[in-house]
C-alpha cells in the first residue's frame, strides 16, 4: 500500500514539474524586450544638420499567446526627468519596422529647446520602448530602457528679414527689417506697423532669393529658391500695428493685428452709473479689425470714461482735456493721474453709436 502511494506520489509530482516546465517555456517563447542604439556617446554636428545621427531599434517582445497582440510604444526624454517631460509617443504595430531615426538638428533642438538645456553642454538622455499587451487580460508590459550620453552644439543664428510694400522699410532689400530670432534657426517674431500692400521674408540682406513665401493658406510659408518659382506674397488690408511669428519647423505664419486693450467698457452717470460691475457696457470689437471697438447706448447729460478692465487700476481712455465735448476725437491711455472724463451737454442725450480706434486713438460718437 505504501509503494503504491509513493508510485502515486511520484506520477503526481512529474505531471505538476511537466506542466511548469510547460508554462515556463510559454511564458520565454521569444527574447525578452531589448531597445538598443545606434550609437551611445554622439556628439551632434550643426554642419550635419540633416544626417542622422542616431537610430533606435527593437525586437519583438515575448509571445503573449495568440489571443494577444503586441503594440509598441517609443519615447524620449532628458535623463532625470521619467519621461514626464518626453517626446509624442510613436505607436508601433506588431508588423512594423521597429525604427525610430533623429537627425544632428532633431535632437539638438529638442535638448535645447524641449528641456531647456544649455547649448554646447553634455547631456544624457533617454529612450524607451513600452510593448503594451492587448487582449482579453490584463498582462503587465514589457519594458526596455537605455541612456545616452550627448554633446549638443551651439547654433549659429540665421537671420531673417521682413520686406515688401507693406512693411517700413517698403521693397528696398537693403533695408529689410531684420525680425528677433526667438529660437534659434527656427522662430522669428516681429511687432511694428503695416500698412496695405504685401510683404515676404528673405535670409540675406539685400538678396531676393532665398525667401519665404506664402503658400497654399493664409498661414502657410514655402520656400522659394527660384527665380522661376512663383513670388506668392501675404497680403495687408488694414494699417495698424501688427505682431509677426515665422516658425519654419512647420513652416507657418502668424500674423495678428496687435490688441493692446482687448476689453473696453464705458462708465459712468451717462450711462448708468459707476458701479462695477453692474455699470460697465462693454463695447464690441470689430471682427475685421481688432483695433476698432463700437458700443450703442443712450447717454445722459452727465460725465463718463473708458475702462480697459473691470476696475478702476488699469488702464483708461479718456480725453484729452477735462469735460470734453463729444465733438472732441482726441483720445489718450492713462493709469493713474489726472481723472478727466467726456461731458455729455444738456440737449445732446439720446442714443448714440461710439466707435473707438485704439490703434490711431479716436473716438467718434454719431447719435443715431
């Protein structure tokens, strides 16, 4: 009886070992997750600028079993930071090439300019590849992560300029207005006044070519290296003050009309009183010009102002003179000072249409 159960005892254990081997050899059927890199110590060259400098590869992850699929996920950060401060996450599927490439100019901007290091200094960085299990269960992912050494450059500044009728200096490239170059070889900003007319950008002062240009959109910039290619410019239809951004990594343009009081409110006995801020009407911006604000209020015979916001600190537009006329257009911005006001006479109350232009500082009151 005892051999017996000592033969049972033994069957059991061998089918208990057959079946661990069994999930064993399930669970390694693959290699384990492995990223590597091209190269682990780079030093980014700013005359290769469009070479790439380094490439991150993968192998497939262990087989999950069939009711599973495998997904891919490669990001990269600064040393230091735990990938909360990473690049977009690139999603692979199961039958992708496992390949991410950065050129020298790539990843120089991104050490510069993503996580704000100094230029020309020695960092590290880091890259990981996450393979997420999707299926029916829930099955921890596997995890691969390696560190870099990297030596940044310090970017030569490019120049960029503004020309055309539209602009200040008007279509004389020797006088193009030179813009700020914000981030190096890539944003440009410009604020001053424009006027009708056209305008482009070129690189080097004097020289037509080459040039930015204005592409399919309103916002969009191509490049122009030929005389034979189409001189499309960006087009101005109202003078005033403008704020100019010229980002060349997407090749985009913004250009607004700059708005120095975004909010305008009249106050006053006039209106309805000087409470704030049951008491403010708020005038409207003009949709095609962002500087020309309008409000339709009847006016008392009495005294009122202008407030830029819903308080007496900021900035008011008022007259020129104490108790001026609205025959007077003259206005001025002031914080502070002197508190003069626009008077409304006995025998002129009535409803009244109020234009304000705060890029030429007039006020016209047309009583309807």
């Amino acid at each position: 009886m005892q051999k017996q159960l000592l033969y049972i005892s033994i069957i059991f254990l061998a089918v208990l070992c057959f079946a661990a081997c069994s999930d064993d050899d399930k669970d390694n059927n693959g290699d384990a997750l492995s990223l590597k890199a091209s190269s682990e110590s780079i030093v980014l060259d700013e005359a290769k600028g469009n070479d790439v400098v380094v490439s991150f590869t993968w192998n497939k992850g262990k087989d999950q079993g069939p009711e599973n699929t495998l997904v891919y996920f490669f990001r990269l950060d600064i040393w230091g930071a735990d990938f909360k401060t990473s690049t977009d996450p690139v999603e692979f599927a199961p039958d992708e090439e496992f390949k991410v490439e950065y050129t020298n100019k790539e990843l120089n901007d991104l050490i510069l300019n993503k996580w704000g290091q100094i230029p020309g200094s020695d960092v590290k960085i880091q890259a990981r590849v996450v393979a997420k299990v999707i299926g029916p269960k829930f099955v921890y992912p596997e995890i691969s992560i390696i560190t870099l050494e990297v030596k940044s450059y310090v970017p030569t500044p490019e120049t960029l300029f503004l020309t055309g009728n539209a602009s200040p200096a008007g279509t004389d490239l020797t006088k193009a207005v030179k813009m700020t170059e914000v981030e190096a070889g890539n944003i440009y900003q410009w604020q001053g006044v424009l006027k009708p007319g056209n305008f482009k950008f070129i690189s080097i002062l004097g020289e037509s070519l080459p040039s930015l240009n204005k592409g399919a959109g309103d916002n969009v910039l191509v490049n122009r290296a030929l005389d034979s290619e189409p001189d499309n410019m960006f087009e101005i239809s109202i003078e005033s003050i403008y704020n100019i951004e010229v980002r060349k990594d997407n090749m985009t343009l913004k250009c607004e009309i700059n708005v120095p009081y975004p909010n305008l409110y009249l106050v006053g006995n006039a209106g309805t009183g000087w409470g704030i801020p049951q008491d403010l009407h708020k005038f409207m911006m003009k949709a095609d010009n962002h500087n020309l604000f309008e409000l339709d209020i009847n006016l008392n015979p009495v005294e009122f102002k202008i407030l830029s916001a819903e308080n007496y600190d900021d900035y008011t537009l008022r007259p020129m003179i104490a108790s001026a006329p609205v025959t007077d257009d003259r206005m001025q911005a002031n914080k502070g000072g002197e508190d003069i006001k626009w008077v409304i006479k006995e025998g002129e109350s009535g409803h009244y249409k109020i234009t304000l232009d705060v890029y030429k500082m007039k006020i016209k009151f047309e009583k309807q």
